[in-house]
C-alpha cells in the first residue's frame, strides 16, 4: 500500500533549465494538490488538479509554473527557466472523492527538494 | 489571512503530555479543525481532525471547546520523535484545500 510517491527526492538545476517534478496518487486517490515550502517557512498551496482538469491554480505563479494530471500517469509540475528563488521543497498530496477528503485531509508524499545553482 | 492562531513554539518533556493549543473563533459550522505535523524535511503527517465533538486515536487526542473557538491537541505521552512543526487547520471541504500557517514548534527535551 504505497502512499504518494514523489520523484525525484532532490533535483539540481542550473538557472535557465527545466524542473519536472512528478507525483503518484495514492491508489484510489483521484485529487492531486501541489504545495511549495521555501527555507524556513510553512507551505503554501500552489495547484489542486483532478485527472485532465486544473480545478484550482490560484496559488501558482503566473509565468513559468505549469501543472498537469494526464488521464494516465503521474502528475507533473513543471518549472520552466529556473532561477534561484524556485529553490525550495515541493510536495505532492492527495485525497479520495472530493466529499470523502474533508473527512480525511491530504496524505502528503515526501517531497523533492529543488536548489537551483 | 489565517483562521487559526498558535503559539509558534513550546517545549515540553518527553514522557509528559503534551497539550497544543489553537483558537479558531472565526470558523464556521461546517469547517472541520484538521492537525498536521511535519518532522523536519518530511511531508507533513496528518495527526486527527474533529467537528464538534472530541477525538481520539492512537496518536493523539483532539478536545473543542463546545462554542468551537478554541481545540487542543494532546500527545499523552511525548518522546523525542514528536519534536515537529504542529499545525491546526480549519478546513470546510471547499477548493480551497489545506491552508497551512505558521504552526508551533513543539520542541521535547529529554
């Protein structure tokens, strides 16, 4: 009974690459959340995605920041250009049934850390 | 914009209960209190959640007060791998998701 499952743990980018981020549901979990933590501070929502739709992206910065859960596979967050104010960790969380998650919250993976060089 | 407020730190021995504190006067009827905790460099941990009535579980019990405005959390018996970052989150269900504040740092001494 894997729970969410983010790859990789820790990513190197030197500034102007691509990030991708990936994230597996737990099985049965059909929302997908991205949150984002910098240095020394707490979380903050960036994406709430469910499979082929955006539902909530109001936490995302407008440019360089794309999220997708394609109908098969895991969820993606991209980071396009990287610079050295995206270094931070990234972590993934899921629920069940939109109704059955308030009973239950999240259940959060273990995060990529990203440091941009 | 938050709906909680928490100490942001406490220390407390290992072996005793530990008791964290969080006000949320604003919440309305159908918002849940949530807790979380995050070990450091771990994804947060979901701890126990309740409406109105008290909660308990194998790791923590959670008490609201009976208008609602205020919980705690109680660890009854604390060691040193409950040093973390507590949060309490009041959450409706709503597209909003989780929103996490500051929290408290609970610190266990030896």
């Amino acid at each position: 009974n894997a729970g969410v499952m983010q790859n990789p743990r820790h990513l190197v980018r030197r500034r102007g690459q691509e990030a991708r981020l990936r994230c597996s549901p737990m099985k049965g979990h059909s929302h997908v959340y991205w949150y984002r933590q910098l240095p020394e501070e707490g979380l903050k929502f960036m994406v709430y995605l469910q499979k082929e739709n955006i539902i909530d992206e109001s936490g995302m910065p407008k440019e360089r920041f794309s999220a997708e859960f394609p109908k098969e596979g895991p969820s993606i967050l991209r980071i396009q250009q990287v610079v050295r104010g995206d270094s931070a960790a990234y972590f993934c969380a899921s629920s069940p049934k939109y109704r059955d998650s308030e009973y239950y919250g999240y259940t959060f993976g273990s995060g990529t850390r990203l440091t941009v060089v | 914009d938050a709906k909680t407020t928490q100490p942001p730190s406490m220390d407390c021995a290992e072996g005793r209960a530990a008791n964290l504190p969080c006000n949320h006067s604003t919440i309305s009827g159908n918002e849940y209190v949530y807790w979380y905790r995050q070990i450091h460099s771990q994804g947060p941990q979901y701890i126990i959640h309740g409406l109105k009535n008290n909660e308990t579980n194998e790791m923590a019990s959670l008490i609201i007060t009976e208008d609602r405005k205020s919980s705690t959390l109680i660890l009854p018996h604390a060691t040193l791998r409950d040093t973390a970052v507590y949060y309490c989150i009041v959450w409706g269900g709503g597209a909003d998701g989780l929103t996490f504040g500051k929290g408290t740092h609970l610190i266990i001494q030896p």
